[in-house]
C-alpha cells in the first residue's frame, strides 16, 4: 500500500527535475483561487510555448533540492513557494514570461470573504434595475439607492470596501449584480530563475514604455559623451571624423592657410570684407564696383528716363512748331490770291462809275 503512493511520487519528481534541467529559464507560479477548468484553459493556451506542471509544495522542493548541484542557485526558488504552486520551463527571458503570466488574468466577481485587491468604489447615477426590492438589497449592502423619476439611482458615490479588507458576502452579491468585478484570477509568477539569480515578481513588473525611453536616453547621452571626450568606437567613429575635419577647416580659414579646400572660402571672405569697406567711401568706387553694388544703376536709371523724355518732348515740340508755322504760312498764302481778284473787281466797277 506504501510503495505505490511513493512510487508515483517518485515519477512526478523526475518529471519535475526534466522540466527544471532543461529550461533555461524556470519559474514558480502560484494557482491559488484558480478553479480546475481555468488552469486547463490556461495550459492550453500556453502549449507549445512553455512547459507547465501543477505540483505539490513538498514534491516540488524535493525536486529543487536535488537540482541544486547540478543548477547552483535554482534552490533559491524554495522561498517563493507558498500555497498552490505551479512550475513553468520556458526559454523566453523572465521578463516576457512574467508579460506572458499577467496575460492570462482575467477580472472575476467576489464570492465573499476575499481580501479587495484595491479600492472598491460604486460612482453615483443609474442603475439597469427596475425599481423593486431591489433598492433594499442594495440599501443593506452600504449602497446608497433610491427611486428617481421611475429608475433605481445610486445617489452618491461611495468606496464600499477598502483595500486589503474582506468583502461581506452581501457586497459581493450586489457587486455582481451591478457587473463590478473587483478580483483578478490568473496565474500569479512569484518568481524565475535565470544563470544562477532568482528574479522576483517586483522586479520583473516594469513599465516598458518608460523603460524603453529610460534606456535610448541613457544611449543617447552616453554616444553624446564619448563624441565629446573624444573616444572612439564603431559608433563614434565617423561623427567623431566629420567633427575634426570642421574644426580643422574652421581653423585653418582663421588663420588664413590656403589649399584647394579653403582658398574659395577665403576669396569670399576677401570679397565680403572689399565690399564693405567700398560701402563706406561711395565716392571712391570704380564703374564696376558700383555696379556690382547696385550704386549707379539705380540713379543712372532714375535720370536716363527724364532725358528721354526732356530730349523727346523738346524735339517733338520743336517738330510740332516748325509743322504748324508751315501750315500757317500755307494758308496765308493759299488765301491771299483769293482776295486780289475782289479788290480788282471793287475798283473796277468805282471807276467805271466815275466815267459814267
């Protein structure tokens, strides 16, 4: 009667060592709470993934305790065993199996006498009941309800249970009722072991995206400090080159060494300084300086257009004068053989009038 319970026992111990020395990484997780049909869904969803054996707490240190020469450290393991425990073999790193574990809980409604993880607070406003007795069921829960204008309200808000303290059986019922489900079922990793250290869950639990920005600003100030230090690796290599070449050039326009990299920089510079000095003795600059300078231009092009128009004008007028003075000339002219004949006429007849 004896052998057959140590027998089996003895078997599930060396499923346990396989699981254990052939997993890189291993990890205690607790099942407590967890009914039967949800491991066996959870399992299921982890097949292929990892490797999974729900065990008892004194099976599974023997197994831990036997490893522990051939895997120094994994021992360790032993203090996070506490209530129903499971062990997982996985070769993910322990804070992706710990993102994995923490996928698997779910919300759940109180049965009644559980310690609330956190707060439980009911927000004032409508409830989906009809009004009935069930505004004294949620009246002897602590809810304050009541009936406005055909509806059953929660009046005001209210923290009904504080964290760490047991949920009446009462609450609980009406918590279920109102859909709030203040528990969370789901495997729970205490702890994983990794090359001789046992992580626990506080600190696997982390906030990616603050430790994804954490870690590329710590990159960025480290590349930044070795560029300006000067020291020198695969990465800072070529930022470090580009940023000697530049002083290098700056240097030598400075001091104004010339070679076929800074002798255009230097005309320029030449050029520039030329122009303003031309700047402040107008009266000094040839045609072309001032042409390059905008100088003449502008007056040469002011006073071109008033000669136009002055010689233009005057010349037309002159034109316009000579035209006109033909023109009148013309007519006297044209006019005045016009009126001889009349006067000869006029004579005539007074002399004839004289002979007669």
């Amino acid at each position: 009667m004896d052998r057959e319970p140590a027998s089996w026992k003895q078997d599930y111990v060396e499923d346990l060592k396989k699981v254990i020395s052939a997993s890189p990484v291993i990890g205690i997780v607790s099942v407590t709470g967890i009914p039967a049909p949800q491991i066996q869904k959870m399992r299921a969803s982890l097949r292929g993934k990892m490797t999974f054996l729900v065990a008892k707490n004194n099976l599974l240190l023997l197994a831990l305790n036997e490893l522990d020469k051939d895997k120094p450290g994994v021992a360790g393991l032993i203090d996070l065993i506490d209530g129903q425990c499971a062990i997982v073999g996985s070769t993910d790193n322990p804070f992706k199996l710990f993102k994995v574990m923490e996928a698997t809980k779910t919300a759940s409604p109180a049965k009644g006498g559980e310690l609330a993880p956190d707060d439980i607070d009911i927000k004032a406003g409508e409830t989906p009941f009809k009004p009935g007795p069930i505004v004294g069921d949620l009246q002897q829960a602590g809810i304050p309800a009541a009936i406005e204008g055909g509806k059953v309200v929660i009046k005001k808000s209210k923290t009904l249970v504080k964290a760490g303290e047991p949920i009446p059986a009462s609450v609980a019922q009406m918590l279920t009722k109102l859909e709030i489900f203040p528990m969370t079922v789901g495997m729970d990793l205490k702890g994983v072991f990794e090359e001789g250290i046992v992580f626990k869950s506080d600190v696997l639990a982390i906030d990616e995206e603050k430790f994804m920005g954490d870690l590329y600003g710590s990159i960025g100030g480290a590349f930044s400090l070795a560029c300006q230090i000067g020291y020198t690796t695969p990465l800072t290599i070529r930022p470090l080159l580009t940023k000697g070449s530049s002083e290098a050039m700056n240097v030598a326009i400075f001091a104004g060494i010339t070679n076929k990299d800074t002798v255009e920089k230097l005309l320029g510079m030449a050029g520039g300084k030329m122009m303003a000095l031309a700047s402040q003795i107008p009266d000094a600059l040839d045609v072309e300086l001032k042409e390059k300078m905008g100088i003449t231009i502008a007056v040469e092009d002011k006073a071109a257009p008033a000669e136009g128009v002055s010689d233009s004008s005057g010349s037309e007028g002159t034109e316009a004068k000579s035209e006109s003075a033909e023109s009148s000339d013309s007519a006297t002219d044209s006019s005045e053989p016009e009126k001889k004949p009349e006067k000869k006429e006029e004579v005539s007849e007074k002399d004839a009038a004289t002979d007669s």
